[in-house]
C-alpha cells in the first residue's frame, strides 16, 4: 500500500508554524501577568490541545503545576456528537486553585461548557479557558472562551494537534483539509 504525504492532503495552510509561535507567546504573557505571584493548576485536554498546552506553558514566567484530561465529543468524526465523554479525570486537587483549562478548538463548545461545569463543582478559586482557535459558529454565549489564539470560519483544520480519525496532528501548522479526506 502506498501512503502519500500529509502535506498532499492539506487545501492551504491558514496559520504558519511562525503566526502560531507568535501569538502563542502573546497568550502566555497575559496568563504569566495574570497570575502572577500565584501557582494555577494548567490542564491540558488531551489530545489535541498537547502541542499548543506545551508551548503555552514554556511561554509562562510563573510557577505552575500541569494535568491532562481526556475529553471529547467528536469520535473521529468532523461535527461534534452532541455529547461529551471525559475519558480521563484531573488527579490534582483543585480546590482553592486557580484553574486553566486549554483546549484545542472550540466548535460546539459543549466540551468547555462540560468541563467549566463539573470542575467549578470541585471549589477552585477560578477557571480560566483558553484555546488555540475559537471556531466562528453558532454558539450560545455562555459557550465563550477567555482567551483564544484565532478565530477562525467554519472550517474543518488539522495540525499542530488537531486531527481526523488521528491523523494529521504532527503538521507544525494549521491547515485546511481537503474534503474528500474526510468524506
């Protein structure tokens, strides 16, 4: 079987690997003013959000603790099912912390309503969302991001973490797919 390159597969490139560096150290100079003189618990969505969690913690001049989470509500598909599974928990305590949660995407944003729920029920003192890129749909308000990377139009991307069915998340940029990759 031939496999061909990921890079035959993408439309165009919508944010090079520089427009991400660029914006991601922006992102992590608010947070380190944010917090500064404090200690926020960094959790990370797995597997998505992993590259972009990485950098955005290496861009940060604070003290930090990091966690992962499993969570998802696509299935290797390109909508959002409707309905999220948290396939692994926080082991960190989070009461009294301030918690930042980083995404990948926010599509439906159920996922983030999903977790923003269950994780003010363990007390921190915040939550904090952040996410590589705010996905320009219908959303209600309340599905609403504190600090994105890029807005960006209904359309489905791949790289820097994000993929289809697993692939494509090694791409040091974000791209547009071709349709028939995923159809």
């Amino acid at each position: 079987m031939l496999i061909r390159s990921a890079k035959e597969d993408i439309k165009y490139v919508m944010f090079s690997r520089e427009q991400i560096a660029s914006r991601v150290r922006e992102i992590g100079q608010i947070l380190s003013e944010k917090f500064q003189g404090e200690r926020p618990l960094m959790i990370c969505v797995l597997r998505g959000a992993a590259f972009f969690f990485t950098d955005l913690c290496r861009e940060m001049d604070c003290l930090m603790d990091m966690d992962f989470i499993s969570a998802s509500s696509y299935f290797n598909g390109t909508k959002s099912s409707g309905v999220v599974r948290l396939v692994k928990d926080s082991s960190i305590d989070m009461e009294g912390r301030h918690v930042v949660l980083v995404e990948d995407i926010i599509d439906s944003g159920l996922t983030l309503e999903y977790l923003v729920k269950l994780f003010a029920t363990r007390n921190p003192k915040s939550i904090t969302t952040v996410a590589m890129l705010d996905k320009e749909v219908d959303k209600p308000e309340r599905f609403c991001v504190d600090y994105y990377g890029f807005k960006i139009p209904d359309e489905f991307v791949v790289g820097y973490g994000l993929d289809y069915a697993d692939y494509y998340r090694n791409l040091p940029y974000i791209g547009v797919i071709k349709e028939e990759c995923y159809q």
